[in-house]
C-alpha cells in the first residue's frame, strides 16, 4: 500500500538536509540573457556553490567572453517531477534531481500523467574553469554541479587560506552587487543618452522650420512693404485723379453756364430777328 507524502513535506525534509538558507530568501530576479544553450544531462542537475550551499537547480545556459575568458550565464531554479495517479493522487517522482521512494513504490502504468514543475529563481554568472566537475556532470557521472565560484579549492599560491573564505565570499558578493549598480547606471546613461540624441533631433528639426518660417517670414514681410507702397501710390493717383475730377466738374458747370447764356442770346436774336421781320412787312 503506497503512502502519499506531500510535496510540502518533501521540500521541508530536503531544507533539513542541504545547506539552503540563503536559496530561500527573497531577492529581485535580474533579466537574464537569451539561452542559447541546454544540455539534457544539465537539466534540473543541483547547482551547490562551494561556501553558499546549493543555490538551485540547473534551467539553462548562456556562455559569453568576458576579459578573454568564457563565463557561464546560468539561470536556475527548481524543478519537480509529479505523477498523478488515477485517483488524483499527485507524488514527487523526481525532486532535487534525484528519484524519491515512490519511484520504485509506483508502476509506470499506474500514473495517468506526469506534471514538471519549473520555478525560476535567480541567475548567477562565473568562470567556465570555476564548474570544477563540468565534464563528468555533462556526461551524466555526477548528480550534482559544483562551483568554487569564490576559487576557494583552487591551490597553489592563489588558494584562499580558510580563516578568509568567509571574508572573500562577502567582498565577491559587494563585487557583484557594484557591478549590477554599475550595469544599470550604464544602462541609465545608454538610456539617457538615447533620449538626448531624440532630443537633438528634435531640436535640429525644429531649427529647420524655424529657418523656414524665418524666411517665409522675410518674404511675407517684402510682399507687405511692396503692398503697402503700392497702395500709397494708388492713394496719391487717386488724390490726383480726385482733383482732376473736381477741376472737370467746375469746368463743365462754368461750360454749362456758358451754354446757358448762349441759348439765351441765341433766344434773344430769335426775338430780334422775329421783330425786324415783323417790321419790314409793315
């Protein structure tokens, strides 16, 4: 008879177990790159940082050159397998990459489906060279990705002597703390001047039709003046013309009194003319 345990209780006992307590904390997730990169033995393999404890489980993978050396952009997170049974019954199968009891306490055929659970948590960068067991946990040998991301085991000359690893982990982590500040200021600043070219632009094209309007203004202004000097000359031509017309209206009322006195004497001889007539018949 199989026992169902809940995943809740499975997470508790693999706390008990593994170093996680800083896995557990809140922290703001960064964007991480475009993965180009997974291997089917990588995937869901626990990722344990050699003076952190296990961080994660392995997502994906980017590889990058920085300085002349290849860095591993790794996201991680958690990944559980889950099988549901015909009578909704639902088990870790695979949990922290490893298989649980119920693997072998279940047949395959009494599963109706099978349900990955995938939760993004962080994204860590180190040296190719810093995953000591990269090799044998590509091919499938180790259940488990370490990184001495601090170069703690490296020795020679350059190991870290062991009163100073938690000194050296606390200055790596004020190390990547001050480059991602540094990576958004200079995003920021990539940002800010993006908008200063957009704003130049803007400012040239405003340039552009203040010029324009500049000589449409100069131009308006010509066509004024040559109106204007027009207007007062059809103003003069037509105090001019005035006049003419009042010297042509005198002139015809004095031809008119002219014509007048004329039609009278032109009466008056008609008169004489009539009399002298009158007085030859006599």
């Amino acid at each position: 008879m199989s026992i169902y345990i809940s995943p809740d209780e499975i997470v508790a006992e693999i706390r008990r177990i593994y170093p996680t307590d800083k896995v557990t904390k809140t922290v703001p997730r960064p964007e991480p790159p475009r993965i180009t990169f997974a291997n089917e033995y990588l995937y869901a393999v626990p990722i344990y940082i050699y003076g952190e404890g296990v961080r994660g489980q392995y997502l994906r993978h980017a590889v990058f050159e920085r300085d002349g050396k290849r860095y591993w952009g790794i996201e991680y997170g958690w990944v559980t397998l889950y099988g549901e049974t015909s009578d909704k019954h639902i088990v870790p199968l695979v949990v922290m990459g490893l298989p649980t009891r119920f693997v072998f306490s279940y047949r395959p055929n009494e599963f109706v489906r099978f349900i990955i659970d995938e939760v993004p948590v962080d994204y860590l960068e180190c040296r190719e060279d810093q995953i000591i067991n990269l090799e044998r946990v590509m091919s499938g040998r180790d259940p488990i990705m370490i990184i001495d991301k601090y170069d703690i085991l490296r020795s020679g000359a350059g190991a870290v002597p062991p009163d100073l690893i938690d000194r050296v982990m606390e200055y790596h982590a004020i190390i990547e703390q001050l480059q991602r500040a540094l990576a958004q200021y200079e995003k920021s600043i990539n940002d800010y001047r993006t908008t200063i070219r957009v704003l130049e632009a803007r400012i040239a094209k405003y340039q552009e039709l203040l010029r324009f309007y500049e000589e449409r203004i100069v131009k308006l202004s010509t066509e004024v003046t040559s109106i204007q000097a027009e207007l007062i000359r059809l103003k003069d031509e037509m105090a001019v013309r005035s006049t003419e017309v009042t010297a042509a209206e005198e002139a015809m009322k004095k031809l008119m009194d002219v014509v007048d006195r004329l039609r009278d004497l032109v009466s008056e001889l008609a008169e004489l003319r009539t009399v002298a007539k009158e007085g030859e018949r006599k």
